[in-house]
C-alpha cells in the first residue's frame, strides 16, 4: 500500500501522452490548460507538435505544484 507524504515541497509530475490526449489537455485555443492552472494553482506544460518524447510520437505534459495541486483525487 502507498503512503501519502504530505509535503510543502513541490512536487513534479512527468506524462507521457499521445497526440490526441495532449490536444485534449491544450484545448481549444489553450482554454482546457488556461482552465486546470487556474482551479488547481499548478504549472503545466505541454510539449510543442512535433516535440516528442524520444523514440516515441508522444507528447510530455510536466504537472508541478504543491501535492495538492498535483494529486488525482
């Protein structure tokens, strides 16, 4: 079972997604990534098209923030 460290450190998060979920992220016109940073006070990037994890034809989404800001629940 995981044990949840609740820290005031930040916190960084690397996903490997495909083109399709990486679009799905952005949004239309940045809308769905201006969204998320604003209701969950995070940094979130999105590699540029054609910017693909190597070996791959994915895209990196890095996520930062306090724990709370990062978590899934």
């Amino acid at each position: 079972m995981s044990k949840i460290v609740h820290s005031r450190e930040p916190i960084a998060l690397k996903l490997i997604v495909s083109e399709n979920v990486a679009s799905s992220i952005i949004g239309n016109r940045g809308s769905n990534v201006k969204e998320l940073i604003s209701r969950t006070k995070s940094n979130i990037s999105v590699s540029q098209v054609h910017d693909y994890y190597p070996n791959t034809s994915c895209r990196i989404v890095m996520v930062s923030g306090s724990l709370s800001a990062v978590s899934f629940t």
